[in-house]
C-alpha cells in the first residue's frame, strides 16, 4: 500500500531544456535536497550517496529515461519500495515540472516537505515562473 505525494513547480524555461537538465545524472544532487552524489554507474543504474534524517545513506538506484515523453523514472530496491517519476510538461512560454514518489516506509510529513525543498531548489536554478 504505502504513501503516494505529488507536487508540481511552473519555470520559465521551455520544456526541453528542462529535461535536458533535469535529467543529467551529474545534476540530481543540486535539486533533490537529500541526495549528496549520483555517479551513472550504467546505462540504468546509478551509485547515490543521500541524508536521510541526518544518517548518510549509499546505494543503488535505477533510472529510466523516456526522452520523448520528457519522462524520468527511479527507484531503490528494499524495505521502502521507494520510487518517482519526474515528468515535464510543455506549459505556454514555459514549462511545469511534475514529480512523483512513493514509499512503504513512515515519515509522510518528511517526505512531503523533502519534496518541496527539492522543487523550491529546481525554481531557484532553472527560474519559477
């Protein structure tokens, strides 16, 4: 069963643009808040180092690009059955960001405000509209 959280962030940038950074491995750690470093280690796996609760926290991950559909998904094998999806969406001049997660674990209100730190990051690199 699980929690589910969405939220969503308008930028001022077109939606391209917004994906092709967003999306860039080397990129995650400056806009999700907990995570410290990613490092592609394959086309589909990725090594991340993240604080979680104030505990550093390393391990794998998958991700998935579906370009077309400006569509990233992840998730991290475990207990948690943590996963997302970021999707951008062509909005007017500019472009909305929609992310998605999902957990098994406790700590909904965590999640929730780690999810809007994280999109408040992503307005201050790639412009709110």
């Amino acid at each position: 069963m699980g929690d589910d959280f969405e939220d969503r962030i308008l930028l001022t940038i077109g939606p391209d643009a917004a994906f092709t950074y967003l999306s860039d491995v080397q990129n995650l750690p400056g806009h999700f808040a907990a995570l410290r470093d990613a490092r592609l280690v394959a086309s589909d796996r990725v090594e991340v180092t993240a604080d979680v609760g104030g505990t550093r926290v390393e391990g794998e991950a998958w991700l998935h690009l579906d370009n077309a559909a400006r569509r990233m998904t992840w998730g991290a094998p475990g207990p948690g059955d943590y996963r997302g999806e970021l999707t951008v969406h062509d909005a007017g001049p500019g472009s909305e960001v929609v992310v998605r997660l999902h957990t098994e674990q406790a700590g909904g209100v965590d999640v929730q405000q780690g999810l809007r730190d994280s999109l408040q990051l992503i307005g201050e690199r790639l412009g709110q509209a």
